[in-house]
C-alpha cells in the first residue's frame, strides 16, 4: 500500500495530538484536525509540520458543512481514506445530575460526540470502500460502558454508550468492504478532560488508540477495547 492516510478529529491536544505524533512515527501521513485553526496550527508546527507528514485542516464536528468540506479537501487532495480517529468529544458532565440536566449541554454532547463521528463516518467510509480497505477508531470510554453504568455523567456516559451502539452497526454494515470499526477507551489519562490526578499518560492513552489503527486486516470488528484487551459493552 502506498503511505496510509490517517485523519485524527479534535487533534490539537491531548489524546488526539498525542495520536497524531504516533501515527507520524508509525509512517502514517496525518491530518490533523481542529475546530481552531490557530490551535490546529500550532499543534501541527509542533509535530513538525507538513515536512514530517502532519497536513493541518480546520474541522468542527459539530457542524455538518464543516464535515462537507473536509470531505472535499480529502477527496480533491488524496483521493483516500484509511484510517479515521473519532477522537473529539465534550462535556465530562461530572456536575450534572440525569434527573434535572441542563439539555442544551445534553444536545450538545449529542451533536459533537455521536452525530460528528456518525457523520464523518458515512461522509468517510465511501473514500474507504474504494480501496476496500479501512480502519475506523470511535475514541469511547468506560462511561460508556452499560455493564457498569452509574448515573453520573450523564451526558457523556449516554452519548459514549450510543458511540458503542454506532460502532457495532457501522462494523456491521462495512464487514465485506476490508473496513475494521472498533470503539478504544483509552483509559484515565492526564489531558484537559481526564485531569491532572488521572493515572495514566496521553502516550499510554494514544496507544490504546493505536492498537485499533493498527489491526491487522483479520483483526476483530465491532468491538470495545481497552489497551488491545475488550471492555465489557
Ligand atoms: N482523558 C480521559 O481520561 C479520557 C477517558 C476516556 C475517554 N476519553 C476520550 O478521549 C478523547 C480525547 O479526550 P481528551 O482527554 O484528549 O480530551 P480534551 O483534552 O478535552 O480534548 C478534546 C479535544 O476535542 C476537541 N473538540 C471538542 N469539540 C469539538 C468539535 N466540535 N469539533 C472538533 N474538535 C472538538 C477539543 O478542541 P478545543 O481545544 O477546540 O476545545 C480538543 O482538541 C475523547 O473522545 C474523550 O471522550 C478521555
């Protein structure tokens, strides 16, 4: 294959950036995206710019003509796809209660954590299937998780727990075309979200990520994974 192609989404820090600098070092050629284009710039400049493979492309996932034209952009400029990180995702909503949220913050969550890499997915997965060939990563968590779900967070453990849904349909509806969708929890790591008394590093955290880009094609599909190992759905 000729280099792959990896788009990472909210990459301009932590688990997303870190993922981008072990893409570039696996040989991958990246683009890396970010609402922000300054933000997205800068963190782009600080893998080394487009010299060492990191191509900077502004995306909000949360707006589906943002998402239109990064189609465009990845069309018109490599005419592939191989590998997608859904990694952007907000509101850790350790403050709300599920039987008095605020639901703008819900409709929120809902829009940038499972409509944008749902719509991603099926803007993305045609460049994928021309190859026949893909590897999708829905970056989730343990708060998806319904084996063990509490009623805190409710908005992000509800939006992760419908990341996990998409997942298993989109790894469904892609099993003939070469294409591996696989939800990664990258466990408790120390980034904006995760805070500074979380245990594990973004590098520890990427690598979970890693893992799923990686598979070889007789990999699993559909699955929940923590550090190579399944997570209970
Ligand atoms: N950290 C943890 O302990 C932990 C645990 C389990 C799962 N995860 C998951 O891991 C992933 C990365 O988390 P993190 O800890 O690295 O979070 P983070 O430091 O808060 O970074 C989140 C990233 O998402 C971006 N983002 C938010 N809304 C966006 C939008 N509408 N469009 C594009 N980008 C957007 C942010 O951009 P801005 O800078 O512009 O806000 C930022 O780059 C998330 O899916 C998260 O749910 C994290």
């Amino acid at each position: 294959m000729a280099q792959p192609i990896a788009l990472v989404t909210g990459a301009n820090r932590g688990i997303g950036l870190e993922t981008c600098r072990q893409l570039l070092n696996a040989g991958y050629r990246v683009i890396l995206t970010s609402r922000n284009e300054q933000k997205g710039q800068e963190a782009a400049r600080q893998l080394g710019g487009s010299g060492a493979g990191a191509v900077f492309r502004q995306l909000d996932v949360a707006i589906p003509e943002s998402i239109a034209a990064l189609k465009e952009f990845v069309e018109s400029e490599f005419g592939r796809l191989d590998v997608l990180v859904n990694n952007a995702a907000i509101h850790y909503d350790t403050w709300q209660e599920v039987t008095a949220p605020d639901f703008t913050t819900v409709d929120e969550a809902i829009t940038t954590n499972l409509l944008g890499p749902w719509r991603l997915c099926a803007a993305l997965i045609p460049l994928m299937r021309k190859n026949r060939w893909g590897r999708i990563v829905n970056v989730s968590s343990g708060s998806g998780s319904l084996h063990r779900m509490g009623s805190e967070t409710p908005a992000y453990g509800i939006t992760k727990a419908a990341l996990n849904a998409l997942t298993i349909k989109l790894a469904k509806a892609t099993a003939r075309d070469g294409i591996l969708v696989n939800a990664v929890c990258p466990g408790w790591v120390r980034t904006d979200m995760g805070g500074a008394g979380a245990p594990r590093s973004v590098a520890q955290g990427a690598a979970s990520v890693m893992w799923a880009v990686q598979l070889p094609d007789d990999g699993p599909t559909g699955g929940f994974f923590r550090d190579g190992k399944r997570v209970e759905w």
